[in-house]
C-alpha cells in the first residue's frame, strides 16, 4: 500500500474531522454574523422553493442512508438477516432516488444562482465553488451507481463500512481494506471528506443552526396576553 492512499484514506479522514469541528467552533466564536445561509429569496424567488425542497430531501435521505448504511455493523445486519446483496441493492435504489432529487434540486438552484445577473454578483466565489463542489461530488456518487452493479454480492460494501467503522474508531488500519476498490468509490470519499474541510468557510455552518432548532419541537407554550 502506497503512502498517499494510507495519507488520504487512513490520516486525512481526521484531519478533514478536526477541521470541520474547531474551525466550525471557532467561526462561531469569532464570526456570528457570517453564520446565515445567505439567502437570495429577496432578490429573486423564481423556482427557489422547488430547487430548495428537492436539494434538501436528498441531502437529507443521502446524509442518513449513509450514516446507516456505513456506520451499522455487519454484525447488527446478519443478526437480522439481511444479506449483504440485499443491503446492496438496497443502497442502489435509495441512493440513486435520494441522489437524483439532490441533483435535480442542485442544478436548478445552480442555474438560478449563476444566470441571474442581481444574484451572481452577489455570491461569494467561495459559495461558487462549494456548489460545484457538491455537483461533482454528487456527481461522482451516482456515477459509483453504475459501478456497484458489478458488485451485487456486497463484497464491496462489506468493505467500505468496515473502513468507515474503523475509522470512527480509531484504528490504523482502515485504508487497508478500500486499497482495491474502484477508482469512483475512492474519488466519491475524497471529495465527500473534503467537504467537511470546506464546511467551517462556507454558508454550510447554518446546518449546525438547523439541527440546534430541533429543540424548539419540545419548548413549552409562550403565554401572550391580550389587553
């Protein structure tokens, strides 16, 4: 195994990690009033609303198939019976559902952002490139697709969730076991990790205000009373 496969599959997956977290913690600290989505709607809604809600049902359903699907052990999915080809085609289907919403969301939300002249000019070159950061990232995840059909018995599934197990647990041999995999999978997992090096500069941080706003569900009544 070469030393730039066991740097960007066993060292950087952590480097990308700690980025994402302190640089997240630190914006927040020092740079309150960048921490906002950045939205657009005043200068020009158009088909916002149906670009928004597609892009965020698939990046909602890809975020958490992945979690599962990565993060469940082996043991958890044969104890329960489901083989390793079922689970393959399982993440087929859904990714390419999830995937294709995300991506038809994204490229009407690109088009509207890049085409129209009043919202261009005031996009940060930064926000530019993490849209197109996630359309080849997208990209490449529904192209992995294609792929994963020559690999129905789950072998290479079994494979990709033990290096993502092993790397959330802090063990040294994770990129040992992707070494062989298809050049789409290791692209896909490079630029996915790189966004998480991205996320703290970018108008991705309002994801942090989203998950801290489940609180509201469970806050008591505001008692308002009239004159």
């Amino acid at each position: 195994m070469d030393y730039l496969h066991q740097f960007i599959y066993g060292i950087y997956p952590y480097i990308a990690l700690a980025i994402f977290l302190f640089g997240s913690l630190a914006r927040f600290e020092r740079e309150q009033y960048t921490w906002k989505s950045d939205s657009s709607q005043m200068l020009h809604a158009g088909n916002l609303r149906v670009g928004n809600i597609l892009f965020h049902i698939g990046v909602l359903g890809l975020f958490f198939g992945h979690m599962v699907g990565l993060l469940t052990p082996v043991i958890v999915w044969d104890t329960l019976g489901v083989s390793h080809g079922f689970k393959q085609m399982i993440a087929i289907v859904m990714g390419g559902v999830f995937g294709t919403l995300c991506m038809v969301g994204l490229l009407i939300l690109m088009h509207r952002r890049f085409t129209d002249a009043r919202i261009s000019a005031v996009t940060k070159t930064g926000d530019k490139v993490l849209l197109l950061w996630i359309f080849i990232t997208l990209g490449l995840g529904l192209s992995t697709i294609f792929e994963s059909l020559h690999h129905t018995d789950g072998h290479m599934m079994v494979l990709l969730m033990t290096w993502a197990q092993h790397i959330v647990t802090f063990k040294g041999d994770a990129a040992t076991f992707i070494i062989g995999a298809p050049f789409l999978f290791k692209a896909h997992l490079f630029m996915g990790l790189s966004l998480f090096v991205i996320f703290p500069f970018t108008r991705l941080v309002h994801v942090w205000s989203g998950f801290a706003s489940i609180a509201y569900l469970s806050r008591a009544w505001q008692l308002v009373r009239p004159r």
